[in-house]
C-alpha cells in the first residue's frame, strides 16, 4: 500500500462516479488509478475522460490488480453486496454508496466480510463530512437551541415514471425512499444522535412501475422527539432540514450538497435569527474521499463506522413494512 496516497478503484462508469472523480485528482491522499466497466471499450473511454491510469474490462480484473488500496462502488443498488463482499475479501478497503445494502440481512454479510478481512467498510453519505453538517452537529451537542425536539427533513426531485431508469426498478432497489428518502433518515438519526423506537411510513407508488414515487413518514424517538420526512420523484427539487428545540432552531436550505466556497443556513436562538455562513467548506465528495482516504493510512475507524449503514437499513426496512402494513411499528 502507498504510504502518502492510495490507489482509488472504481467499480462501474456510473453518473455518481462522475461526480466523485474529481475529488480523487483533488485529494493529497488519494489517486485515480483504475476504473473498470462491463466493456473495455467504456472503460477505456471513461478512463480517458477522467484521466485514470489504468481501464478493465470487469470488474473481478480490476478486484484482481494488487496496486489498488480503495475500491469505490456506486453500482446499482441490488449489486453493492455482492461487489463489496468480493473487494473486501481481495484486501481492498471499501467505499460503497448508499444505501449500503438491499437490505439488512446483505449489510450484514458486508460487514462480517469487513472484519474478517481486516478491512474499512464505509456508506457513502457525503454530506456528513461537509463542514456545515459538523457546525450543525456542534450546535446541538452545544444545546444553543435547547434540546432538540422536531427534525422535518425533506428531499425530491423530478423523475418521469416512463424513462429508463434503474430508480424505477423495483428488483434492483429502486424508489424515492432508496433514492433520497434515505438521506432524510440518515440526517434524523445523525442529528439526534440516536435510533428510533417506532416508525409510520406512507408509500405512493407509481401505475407503470412497483415502486414508491412518493414516500413519507414519522420516526418517534426516546423522549417523545419526533422526525418527520417526505421523498419525492414527483416533485420539484425539494430539499431541506428544520431542526427545531427548546430554545431555538436551526434551518438548513441546502443540506445534502452544500456549495464548496460558500454555504449558509439559519440559527434562530433566543429571540435572535442569524446567518451562519460556512466559507470555504470543500466540495462534499473531496470532504469524504480525503475522511475516508486518511482512515485507511492512519489506521483509524472511520467516523460512520458501517454498522452505521446496517441502522439506517433497520429504519427503511421498517419504513417499508409500515407502509406495507398500514401500521406503526417497532424497532427493537
């Protein structure tokens, strides 16, 4: 293994894999090594595009090249399992986009592989790692606006139901709730730092597909806290996190892709409303690949250890059950 900056692998030419590249030529710990795709030819393409080193035509060559430290998978969801399983158990520390796993059975078998192979698993939910969601989280722990007591978290956008697309697919992991419901739950649980006890969820689902183009719900948590969610693929882009407390509350316009120079959100404490700008934070997929880049060379668990991502998937599950059901139910 490099020493001063690892080999980053990519499973796949996906369009998140676009996004994330660029952090890879940005970060003093990292390095675009090798990309690999079902065909040669995309491979070589994307490879040439986004100045990779190295192509494969599959992705057990590209598993099977020992130069390669960080394997990162933003394969289709019903594929971060099986692939991730196979980096891990080829010595390579993971990476994989959220939501980790189908299920929790499949998250599970993940990180069983992480530890038996003496490897880092991370989720890749990159807003966490963006300096505006640690000042929120700092906030909180702070108690400025009291004790947090209500998160409505919000995220949408437009996708027609007669495209082609793997959102849309039902065996594969698709629907809003998946999608960018997902994030919503990831906030309420990482905000008040805490798991839920009872969950309500409602599903909307599409006439030429089975799955939820709409999903909303209720998490109720220790102390009677409520967090409350919608999803859409039926609506405008749609984002945003209100926290509110005791004493106070925090309004976040842009939390799952804050701006890079220069983000901001509202704090509302003591009769007193003020902008809190976040100048500089980084662009959030360069926040995480150097978090996750710096765990892999310090030795350290990194900050969303996986076991993060099998408890989020606990909470869909649920979600999804609810709907199903049309009941409450209960976590253990």
């Amino acid at each position: 293994m490099n020493t001063s900056r690892l080999n980053w692998g990519v499973l796949g030419a996906a369009k998140i894999a676009r996004s994330v590249v660029p952090a890879l030529h940005q970060s003093k710990f990292a390095r675009a090594y090798a990309v690999a795709s079902r065909s040669m030819q995309k491979a070589d393409a994307f490879a040439r595009e986004h100045t990779f080193e190295k192509a494969y035509g599959s992705y057990r060559a590209l598993l099977n090249d020992p130069a390669v430290d960080v394997i990162y998978n933003p394969l289709p969801n019903h594929l971060h399992c099986e692939w991730t399983v196979r980096a891990l158990e080829a010595g390579k520390h993971v990476l994989c986009e959220k939501p980790l796993a189908m299920n929790t059975v499949e998250c599970t078998r993940m990180i069983e592989a992480a530890r038996r192979n003496k490897r880092l698993l991370m989720e890749a939910f990159m807003y966490r790692f963006h300096p505006q969601t640690l000042r929120i989280r700092q906030l909180l722990a702070k108690g400025t606006i009291g004790e947090a007591r209500v998160i409505r978290a919000a995220f949408g956008f437009t996708l027609d139901e007669a495209t082609h697309n793997i959102r849309l697919v039902s065996r594969k992991g698709g629907g809003c709730l998946m999608d960018v419901g997902c994030y919503c739950v990831n906030a309420m649980r990482t905000f008040f730092a805490d798991e839920p006890l009872i969950v309500y969820g409602h599903a909307e689902r599409g006439k030429k597909t089975a799955v939820d183009m709409m999903f909303g719900g209720a998490l109720i948590f220790s102390g009677g806290r409520i967090g409350i969610f919608n999803s859409s693929f039926r609506t405008v882009l749609d984002c945003g996190v209100e926290i509110t407390g005791t004493r106070g509350r925090i309004l976040v316009p842009s939390p799952w892709k804050p701006d890079a120079r220069l983000t901001a959100f509202t704090l509302e404490a003591n009769g007193k409303s003020k902008q809190i700008e976040v100048k500089n934070g980084g662009a959030i997929y360069h926040c995480e690949v150097d978090h996750f880049s710096r765990c892999v060379l310090e030795k350290k668990s990194p900050g969303f250890p996986p076991e993060e991502g099998l408890n989020n998937m606990r909470v869909i599950e649920a979600l999804k059950e609810s709907a199903r059901r049309h009941k409450e139910v209960r976590l253990a």
